[in-house]
C-alpha cells in the first residue's frame, strides 16, 4: 500500500488522496500515517492538502446527501431494507459483473458505502494532520476541512466508525487548543459523552473528563441544550461514573456549569438513595462534598438548605432503618472531611436544632435514627463557641447516650452501648477520666446482665473496639473480668464472642487472658460446649499445651498433661488442633504417645483412659485423611496393639473411641477384636433415649461396615430378636411364623461374633423364656435393636447392607411377632414401647419401596407362569403388614371393650375405622360378624390396597411414635 501511495506524492494533494481511497481501511491507515508523518514543511503537500481535504470532504457530504435523498425517494415503506454489501477487493474485482445484475436500492446502499469509507479516510487523514509532530499544516488551513466533518456529524448515525473517527479529530484539536476549537464541540462532546453511556468504557469516560472545559461554553439556559442536559444527568446515576474517579470528578465538575443543573442533579441523586448500593451511596458523597467546596452562592444553598438538611432530617425520620443508613451514608461525605474549614460549623448548624429533642420523642425507631446520627456527628459542636460552652454541649450528649442505655427498646440499648465504646475509642483522649469510668463500670456491671441477648453481645464486640485504643488498657487490665461470666451465657453467640475477645487480649502483652477467665472454666466449656466454640477454645490454648515453638516431645507431653488434667477437655483439644495449625507430622507423633500411655501399665483412672483414647480416635480420623499417614498408623496399629486397647477400654465411650481407630485404619485383620465391640449393640438396653450410648452404637456399625461384618453384626441382633420372638410365643401364646426360605449361599460366620448356645432362641428349658422378669429384659433388648434398625434405614450404606442380608426375612418375621405383642399386650404391660413397631413398619416400607424379598436379594421376575399366576393372588409385603397391624389394633378394641371408657372407645374405634373404609362405599357385615372388631377386618379385606387412604393408620403410628417416643404405645393410640 505504501509503495502504491508513495509515488502520488510527487504529484498532487487530489491524486494522494484519490489513491488513499482506493485500499482497504485498515491496511492503509499505518501506510498514511507513515507517509504524512514524514512530509516536511518544504513540502508542497504541506499547503496543498488541507484544501484539496476539504474539498474532498465536502463532494463526499454532497454526494452522501444525494444518495440519502435517492434512498428516500425509492424506498416505500412497505419496502424491506436492503442488504448491505461489504465493500473488499473481491467486491472490487467484480463490479461490472455485479453492477448489471443488482437493483436499483442495493447499488444506492454500496454507493452510499464507498462513500463513508471515504469519509473515513479523509477524517483519519485530517487527523493525522493536526497532530503532525512537527506541525507541518496551518491550523487555519485544516478547519475548514474539520468543521465540515463536524458540523455533519449527524448525517452520519449508521456508522460508528466514522463518527468515532470524526469526534477524534475534533477532540485533538481541543487538546491541542488550536484556533476555533469551539466551533468543533457542539457536535462531538454529544456523541463523546453518549459513547461513554453506551458502550460503558473506562477510557471513554476519562476522555469526557479530559475535554470537560469544553463544557462550560455551553449555554445551559438554552431550550436547544435540553438533550446534552439530559446526558448529562444520565451520568449521574451511571454506575462507570460513579465507581471512577475521574467519573465522580467529572459529575462534580458539572454540577458548577448551571443552578437547574445542580437543582435536577441532586434530585436525582436523592431519588436514588433509597435503592443504591454502598458504593453507589459512597460516591455521592463524594461528590457532593467535591462540588459544596467549589460553588458558590444560590448553588451552595441549594446543597445545604436545601439537599443536606433534607437529609439530616431524613436520616432521624427514615421508616426504616436501613433507609436512614443510606442517609447517613451520604451525610458521611462530609462527615469525614470535617476538619475541613466550614465543615464542622455546617453540621453543628443542620443537625442541632433537631437532632436533641429527637433523642427523647415516644417513637422509638426516631430515637434509634437520631442515636446513630449522633454517634455518626460525634461530638458535635460550634466550633466558635467557647470552652464552657462546648464542655456543656458534650455532657449533654453523653448524658442523653448514657440515658439511652436503659431504654426500653433493646435496639436502641445495642447501639448505645456499641456507641458508647466507639466514642470512647476514637476521643479517649478529650473525656474527662470520671466519664469514662462512669461509662466503662455501667457497661460491665449492668448490660452484661441484659436480659436481651443482642445487649450482651453488644458488650463484648463493644469492648473489643474499645481496645484498639491502647489508652484504654489500663483500665481494661482491671475490670476486664467482670465479663468473665459471659462464657457461661446461654447464647452460643455470646459465648464464641467471649472467646474472641480472649484470643485478641491474648495477643497484647500486658494482658494474661487466664485472668479473665479461669483456665477451669475454659477447660469446661471446651469439653462442653458446642464445636464453634469449643475450635475457639482450642486454638487459644493451642501455643500453651502444643506449641510449634518447642520440640514435638515437649509439646506432646504438655497435650498429654493436659488429656490427664481434664480428658473431656483434653480429648476435644486434640479434635480441633489440626485446623487450627498444627501440622500432620507432630499429630502424628503425639497419635503415638497417646497410644502408649494407653497401653502403659500406669495407674490411670477410667475417665483418664476415656480421655486417652478419645483424643487417639480424633487424631486418627484426621491424620487418615492423607495416604501415606494412614498407611504409616495402619502399620502402627498391630492386631496385638488394638486388643489391649479394647482391655484397655473398660467404658462405653472408650471401646467406641476404639472401633473409631479401627474403621479409620482397617487393619487386614480383625480376629478377636469383635466379640468385645459387640456387646455395645447386643447389650442395648435403654439405648433408644440415650444420645451417647447411640454415638457409641453408630461408631460399631460403622467398624463393621468398614471391616465387611456388618452381616455377622445382624446376624447376632437377629438371634435376640428370635428369641425374644419366641419368649412372645411362650407368654402370650403368640404364633410363630412360617420360617422364610433360606438360601442356597451358605453365610461362613467368625467364631469370634457367634452367639453362645445359652443365648439362642429355642435352647434350655422353656419355663426360663417364660420368665416376667427374663422376658421384660429381653423385651427391652429388642427395644434397642428396634432403634439400631432404624438407624440403619437412615444409612444409606447401612440401609443396603442390611436389606441385601441373606436373614432379613428372620429379623423381619421376628419383629412381627414382636410387634403384634407391642400393640395388643401394651394395656397389660407398661414397658411396652413403640420402637418395634417403628422398625417393623419402617422396614416393611424400604423393602417395599426397595423391591427387596425376605431372603435379602431383590424380587428379579418370574421364573414360570405358574409363579406368575400364584404371585397376582398374593398381597403386596405393604399389604400384608397393614393387614396385620389392623387386625392387632382390633384385638387390642377388642380386649379394651371393658377397661376403656365409651367415649375413649369410640375415638379409637373412628381411627380404625378410617383406616378400614379406605375411601370405599361400605359393605353389609357377613353373617356371624356382630362385633366392632370383626366388622372393622371384614371392612379392610374388602379395601383396595392401592388407595393412599388405606396407609392412614400406618402413618398414625409412625406420626405418634415419632413425635413422642418416650410415651407409652397404648397411651400414644388411645389418646391421640
């Protein structure tokens, strides 16, 4: 391209320009650029181009306008617009094969192209030339050529690049304040600041920021004006100009070009601060403080009269409390500059008249506005007063803030005592000492004890503030454990907040925070206490009892001194200490010694072991989390190592923290670790309503689950269900069911988790299974494992482990029997629970739901049609369990006819009853069922299991024994 150009030169300015014409944009602009920047004032093209520019430029514009005028001419409206052809050179290549075959419109629209491209370049040259480095051209030579493009800018709306490419010529020429740059603004500063809003481009509003002079040349009064006005006030509530700086300059700087500007400007930032963000909000305040400095007269009271003292009254009046922030948020603006000369009698003169007597008015939300103000303003005062005068104003205010601390909203009482500290934070230094003792002693003696949670809250982050000012330490040293009961408080959050207050005194040199709180306290709540708080706890206790400073023997000795002083405390110390940066390496290390003081023979009280192996179990769990560390403890952890800590563990807790270690680690071998283990889920008695036994429960499952004998453990829970089963038969004549069929797989069972003979249903003599007191026993075991099969429905690995058990259908028929006992026997009996019950139907439901058979495998189809005709008569598994639950709550009618009262009958009775209907049309009794109890299962027989309303009595027991557990089964039925 510039080899083609080059040779134009020597010719003339047309013929240059002609040939720039000629190539594609984009490649020619470098080679212009590279040719006009090398001409020198000798040159002849130095005075001959700017003419011969304009006149290019003008028979461009008149050509542009004609076609304009043909287009409008042809064009109907009914017709549809034409397809703009790109011009390129394979375009150019075929122009006379294409003239011939395009219409009419389209060969207007490639003409009306060809000329904008022109223009383009004739503006890319004009630009060029005004910014020539060596000022090769007159300025008066160009303008003519550059007011052309610009007064025509508008022409040019459908292309971009033209515009774009005119408003950066003029915009250099203001730049460069070269003659007659105002008449190139009328045009350009429109399209500039539009680009901005539009495209939302940092650059381009930095470069409206740069040309912002041009601005004030305008005539603001002018009706003409009304749409850069409106530009204007878009920037405004732009959010690109708000977040920038020399965006928020720019506004400010607008604000000073006219009084209605100012006036429109700032009712649209007040319209806005109801909805903007904080950010948003910020930046106007820094924007009306940057234009309250520069304005002068009816402006400056437009902003204070008239815009800031609606807000002061607007922030004490706000409906809500949110609004008022925003308020002051604005307000903060000048606020923060009030050291500013005139600023802090500005203030004094807009917020005093009201701001005092709103401190003391019935509404409580204009009490709570007028409070935060305050505390915003603080202190406030007339700078010009004298010394006295100030002095009175600031008891005042501490005597209405100190008021407040008593006030009847608790809001209030929060921000006052918050307040409170921030004042004393930020003036320490110009509050007489008897104030700051008088307000410091009513915070810790009285609102600590505040009946309302968010006050005593409000205490310990307020004197958390309060230390950030070391001024204030002395003090604090002092009274400081007045606070102390706090972490004993109720509320979990005050307690995590005392607790943060001691790990920032832990952290200043002169204060020792054990003195605050007694370190029994803190052992106390870190056995105790929820696991936020008690993470706290430990890692502000972490650099006493395992420091990262000592040697790892040295610090896993004081852990253990700590584990023998306190094992609860001690145990939860070891739970937290990885996250709170102790590394893998020394866990490790302490995991070893933990393990051999368990072992050791060393004259170590239960809770001590307990509190041994609870923290081993912790670490465990955190140092497998990395392979290598759980092979390493895998290889620690001998089969021999593990039975001594099972002797080791006379406790519940103990032998749980015990099969922790082992799901965590699965070690290869297991032998005679298990028989031990199990008597937490076998011997379960009072399980159901004990939290810590349940936690010990679960940790068995899981080990079993872990080891792969989880079949072995159900095994043994359905042996008590069997014989429990049978002492049902025994006692109450109950009838045994048909014995499921077994599987052909034959399940090999470890010696170690066998039931011994005495223990198996149907061995000994009969009249031991019959015994009252044997059999409550019994029955209470079943109870417990009633609540482990519940547990495991809630597993989803526990869930299908149990369900694919090759004995399901024994557990299964066991607690039916089981069941029927529960509900028929419970007037007679009063420990008779819900549980089996629960187990039984919750388990009759997942099989159900599961597709699962009562061999444990899955129902997989038919295997000839003579099953399949025999499998249409029989009832679902679903079926046949709410069969029988209704015929044991009819036995149970029926044996109550003469213990219930009519009244507690019938209401039993309308329960069964709705279950038995079903939502069917009712049947005549057949003959010979006189009574309620036959009629009612004559009257479920002939109900459609399918109906949902058939299942009402199944959710009744479900909703009962859920909801209240703890009561007996026949009160759960009979009184509901």
């Amino acid at each position: 391209m510039e080899k083609r150009l080059r040779p134009s030169l020597q010719t003339s300015a047309e013929e240059f320009l002609k040939s720039a014409t000629k190539g594609l944009i984009k490649s020619s602009k470098s080679s212009l650029k590279a040719l006009i920047y090398s001409l020198t004032p000798s040159s002849d093209l130095a005075s001959s181009l700017p003419p011969s520019l304009y006149h290019s430029i003008s028979q461009s514009i008149t050509k542009f306008k004609q076609i304009s005028d043909s287009q409008t001419t042809t064009t109907t409206p009914q017709s549809a617009p034409t397809k703009r052809l790109r011009r390129s050179s394979r375009h150019a290549n075929n122009d006379e094969t294409d003239s011939g075959s395009q219409n009419p419109e389209a060969k207007l629209e490639n003409a009306k192209q060809s000329v904008l491209e022109n223009l383009q370049i004739y503006a890319y040259v004009a630009l060029l030339c005004v910014s020539h480095p060596k000022n090769v051209f007159s300025a008066s030579d160009l303008l003519p050529a550059v007011r052309e493009l610009h007064d025509n800018l508008i022409l040019f709306e459908e292309s971009s690049v033209l515009l774009s490419e005119i408003a950066n010529v003029c915009e250099e020429w203001w730049k460069e304040q070269l003659p007659g740059k105002e008449t190139l603004i009328s045009q350009s500063l429109p399209f500039l600041v539009s680009r901005s809003l539009t495209l939302k481009k940092k650059v381009d509003v930095h470069r409206v920021y740069l040309l912002r002079e041009a601005f004030t040349l305008f005539d603001f009064e002018d009706e003409s004006i009304e749409d850069l006005k409106l530009l204007l006030i878009r920037c405004v509530i732009s959010p690109l100009y708000l977040k920038t700086e020399d965006g928020r300059k720019f506004i400010a700087f607008m604000f000073g070009l006219s009084g209605q500007l100012v006036k429109e400007a700032l009712a649209m930032i007040r319209s806005q601060i109801p909805f903007g963000k904080k950010s948003i909000l910020e930046a106007y305040a820094d924007i009306v403080f940057r234009v309250w400095k520069v304005v002068e007269g009816k402006s400056k009271d437009e902003i204070e009269k008239g815009f800031l003292q609606e807000l002061v009254e607007s922030a004490i009046y706000a409906s809500s409390g949110s609004f008022a922030a925003s308020i002051r948020r604005v307000l903060g603006g000048f606020i923060t500059h009030r050291t500013t000369d005139g600023i802090e009698k500005l203030l004094f003169r807009l917020a005093e008249p009201v701001i005092f007597r709103s401190l003391q008015v019935a509404n409580s939300n204009v009490r709570q506005n007028a409070l935060h103000l305050l505390l915003d303003l603080f202190p406030l005062e007339d700078p010009d007063a004298t010394k006295e005068v100030k002095d009175i104003l600031l008891e005042k205010q501490f005597f209405l803030v100190e008021r407040l601390h008593t006030d009847e909203c608790p809001d209030i009482r929060v921000a006052a005592v918050e307040g409170s500290c921030r004042i004393l934070h930020m003036f320490w230094e110009i509050i007489p000492s008897s104030t700051i003792t008088k307000i410091i002693t009513k915070i810790l003696d009285d609102m600590t004890h505040d009946a309302c949670n968010e006050v005593r809250l409000s205490t310990v982050n307020g004197i958390m503030y309060l230390l950030g000012n070391p001024q204030s330490h002395e003090i604090l040293i002092v009274v400081l454990p007045r606070l102390g009961h706090l972490l004993l408080d109720s509320t979990l959050s005050i307690r995590a907040a005392v607790v943060d207050l001691l790990l920032l005194i832990r952290d200043i040199r002169t204060f020792q925070f054990h003195k605050v709180v007694s370190l029994d306290i803190l052992l106390s709540i870190l056995s105790n206490d929820q696991p936020l708080v008690a993470q706290k706890v430990t890692k502000l206790l972490i650099p006493s009892y395992f420091p990262s400073k000592v040697t790892p023997e040295e610090a896993c000795n004081r852990c253990v001194t700590l584990i023998i002083r306190s094992p609860l405390a001690g145990a939860r110390f070891c739970e937290f200490a990885l996250s709170e940066g102790a590394s893998l390496l020394s866990l490790k290390k302490l995991f070893k010694v933990l393990i051999n003081f368990a072992l050791s023979p060393a004259k170590l009280d239960a809770d001590q072991i307990d509190g041994l192996l609870v923290a081993a179990a912790y670490l465990c769990i955190n140092l497998v989390r990395d392979a290598s560390y759980k092979a390493a403890l895998k290889e620690e952890l001998s089969s021999e190592k593990l039975k001594g800590l099972l002797h080791s563990a006379t406790t519940g807790r103990a032998q749980s923290s015990v099969c922790d270690i082992i799901s965590a680690i699965s070690p290869d071998s297991v032998d005679g670790l298990l028989e031990q283990c199990m008597s937490l889920v076998t011997n379960c008695s009072g399980l159901h309503n004990n939290v810590e036994r349940q936690a010990e429960a679960r940790s068995v499952h899981k080990m079993m689950l872990s080891c792969d004998l989880f079949d072995d453990m159900f095994e043994a829970l359905t042996m008590v269900l069997q014989k429990t089963a049978h002492g049902c038969h025994a006692k109450f004549g109950t009838e045994l069911p048909k014995p499921s069929v077994s599987s052909t797989k034959q399940r090999k069972i470890k010696p170690s988790v066998r039931i011994s003979a005495k223990r198996k249903p149907g061995s000994g003599k009969k009249s031991s299974s019959t015994d009252a007191s044997k059999f409550e026993e019994d029955y209470a075991l079943v109870v417990g494992i009633a609540w482990q099969i519940k547990d495991f429905l809630i597993s989803e690995v526990a869930r299908k482990a149990m369900l694919e058990c090759e004995i399901l259908g024994t557990a299964f028929g066991a607690l039916k029997i089981i069941s029927e006992v529960s509900i028929v026997q419970c007037m007679q009996c009063d420990y008779m629970n819900t549980y089996p019950v629960l187990a039984y139907t919750a388990l009759t439901l997942h099989m159900s739901s599961e597709n699962v058979g009562l061999n444990g495998t899955k129902n997989r189809g038919m295997k000839d049609c003579a099953d399949a005709a025999r499998s249409s008569l029989e009832r679902t598994l679903l079926d046949q369990t709410m069969d029988h639950l209704l015929d044991c709550t009819n036995k149970l009618l029926g044996a109550a006819d003469c213990k219930m009262s009519g009244n507690m009958l019938s209401r039993a009775r309308d329960i069964n009853g709705l279950a038995h209907r079903g939502g069917q049309k009712h049947r005549e009794p057949q003959s010979g069922a006189s009574s309620p109890s036959d009629s009612g299962k004559w009257l479920w027989r002939g109900t459609k299991s399918t109906d949902n309303s058939t299942h009402i009595l199944l959710n009744k027991w479900l909703d009962l024994a859920l909801g209240k557990p703890h009561v007996k089964l026949g009160d759960s039925f009979l009184h509901s």
